[in-house]
C-alpha cells in the first residue's frame, strides 16, 4: 500500500489547486493531474472577477496564477496528462491516462471542471476559430473596432459584452428570453454603453459568413452583420469518463455535497463539476478545500485503523 498516492487530484483550476494545498499543508502526497501545462482551468478566461472577497476588480488569469504560485511553493507536484478511464480496486483506485500510463491511489479527488456548451446552430462548427469564439477574453483583441455579437445571458455573456465593448465598434447582445440569467448590476452597466445593443427574445438560428463570419441570423429573420460571434451559453459538466463509475444527476454533475463524498468511497468531487447552487471561483476554493479533509479522514479511518 506505502507505494501508492494518497491523493489523485484531476484538475488544477481553483478546486484543484485549493484541494493540493490542503492535502500537501496534511501531509499527504498528492499529485494534481492538469490537461494543460500549467492551466489553470476557467477562471484564466475571466477578464474581471468582482466577488472574490478581498481581492475586487482582480483579472481571472492572475487570480488563477496566484493560486497556482501558492501550490507551487508547498511543493505540490504537478503531471499532464487526460485521465479517461477510473478502476476501483480493493484497496484504491486506478487511474488510467489517454497516454497509456497508470497511476495508483487510495483516493482521487475529481475537479475537471466544465467546457463550453455549443449553442447548436447550423454554421457554428464550420467557423469556430473563425469568427466563432467561446472566449472572449482569449479572442477579443482580434475583433477591435470590429462588429461582434454575445449570445447567452448568463453572468459570461454580460461579462463578455462588458469586455468586449471596450474593444469593438459595436457588440450585439443576443438572449432568447426577456429577464437574463446574470447579474442586473452587469446589464446596467452594458445599458450604459452606447455602443451595446441588447436585443432580447433573440433566438439565432444560423452562424453564416465565407472564409471567416459575416452574419448572425434569427429565427425571427433578422440578420445582424457581425464579423465574430461569442458563444457563452453555459458549461456542460466534464464527466464522460465517470458514467458508470460514480453516480451522475440528469444534466451530468457529480452528485457529491459540500463534503465532495460520491456515491464511491474514496472518490471525491469538487468545483464546478459536483452538483450545486452556485458555482463560483469561491465555492470551488472551498470545496478543494473540504474534499481534501473529507480524504485525509477517508484515509485514516480505511488505512490507518
Ligand atoms: P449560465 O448561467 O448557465 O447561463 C447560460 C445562458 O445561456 C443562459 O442565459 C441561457 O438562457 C443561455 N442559453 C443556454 N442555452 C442556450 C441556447 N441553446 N441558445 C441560446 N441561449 C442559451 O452559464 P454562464 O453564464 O457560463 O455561468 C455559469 C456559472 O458561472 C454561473 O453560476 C455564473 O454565475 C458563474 N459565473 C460567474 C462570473 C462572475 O463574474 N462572478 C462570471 C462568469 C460566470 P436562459 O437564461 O434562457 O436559460
């Protein structure tokens, strides 16, 4: 048993790296599992986080590099890799990679976060990369003093045209229902700008365009001349490899309370991928938090007693 992990982290946004530095400050030897070379997962693509209590109007990247410096200087050791395939064993799990390697631990702690939803429109996967985006704080500089629309009415839709308004001539805020989703301190703030246009009840029906987009249509048949389009119609859930492994709800979360306990033991979750009310860079510091002593204690009691 010595040889294995005690801890498996996969992921390295805010939960992962929250759950790291309460396992390494434990005295476990955990390792965090990141997809991409130092990613810090989500919150890098937030141009502005205003909630994070102490730290007002911080950029998502460099609130993501803090905590990365933070597990970095602990000692917390980092690997890349895809994990895609979970085997519960009688005494841990293993945990193997898209790259053939396998890795064995008496516990994992599941924070992999969320991706993108497509908004399913004819047109949208033809231009992604070309004219169609999913970050705004990634893409928006190619798109100064061009014309853009933002579909979705959630907090990254509002925060998006808020961006994006400070780089482009003109920006299209396209939501299909009357009330948004985010925050009313955000649509204030885009009804100032006169350079927003927010049109609501807008539901697109086709991204159209030749080498790079031209046009966003609506099912009302309206065509808005756009030269990018910014997606931000939500997250969907990154729990593929997890079906049959550990108990899903019907929209694909972990089902997994504030404790990060799942329905297997020794598999714990945390961050945006377990089920929740608010998902927030301060809900997943938390749960990293609480999913790393809930495994230290799963620890103790299975190994030690
Ligand atoms: P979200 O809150 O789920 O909002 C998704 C939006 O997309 C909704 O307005 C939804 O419309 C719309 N939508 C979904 N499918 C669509 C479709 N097929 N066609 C057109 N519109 C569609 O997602 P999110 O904005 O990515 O936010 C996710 C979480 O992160 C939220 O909890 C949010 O508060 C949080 N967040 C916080 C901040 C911050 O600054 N603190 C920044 C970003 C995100 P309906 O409203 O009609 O359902």
């Amino acid at each position: 048993m010595d040889d294995k992990l005690d801890v498996l982290i996969i992921g390295s946004g805010p939960a992962g790296l929250s759950a790291a530095v309460y396992a390494k400050r434990a005295g476990l030897n955990a390792l965090v599992i990141e997809k991409e070379y130092r990613g810090t997962g989500q919150i890098a693509e937030s141009d502005q986080v205003d909630n994070y209590l102490g730290l007002p109007k911080i950029n998502g990247y460099d609130l993501g590099e803090a905590f990365l410096k933070h597990a970095q200087e602990l000692g917390v050791q980092f690997q890349e890799g895809v994990a895609d395939i979970f085997q519960k064993n009688e005494d841990g799990w293993t945990v193997h990679f898209a790259d053939g390697q396998a890795i064995n631990t008496k516990t994992v702690i599941y924070c992999a976060g969320a991706a993108h939803r497509r908004l399913g429109v004819e047109g949208e996967e033809e231009f992604a990369g070309k004219g169609v985006s999913y970050c705004a704080v990634c893409d928006g500089a190619f798109y100064r003093g061009k014309e853009t629309a933002v579909i979705g009415g959630g907090d990254t839709a509002l925060g998006d045209a808020l961006y994006l308004s400070d780089l482009c001539d003109k920006v299209y805020l396209i939501h299909r229902r009357e009330q948004f989703r985010g925050a009313a301190s955000f649509v204030q703030q885009l009804r100032e700008k006169e350079n927003v246009e927010i049109l609501t009840s807008a539901v697109p029906s086709k991204i159209v365009g030749e080498q790079t987009v031209t046009a966003l249509e609506l099912k009302d048949g309206r065509s808005i001349p756009v030269n990018g389009a910014f997606v931000a119609v939500g997250m969907q859930p990154q729990t593929e490899p997890l079906l049959g492994v550990v108990d899903l709800d019907e929209a694909g979360y972990v089902i997994a309370d504030e404790t990060g306990i799942t329905s297997e033991p020794g598999f714990f979750a945390a961050g945006d991928v377990r089920t929740k009310a608010l998902r927030q860079v301060v809900t997943a510091v938390s749960d990293g938090a609480n999913a790393a002593v809930s495994a230290m204690e799963y620890i103790r009691n299975i190994f030690y007693e």
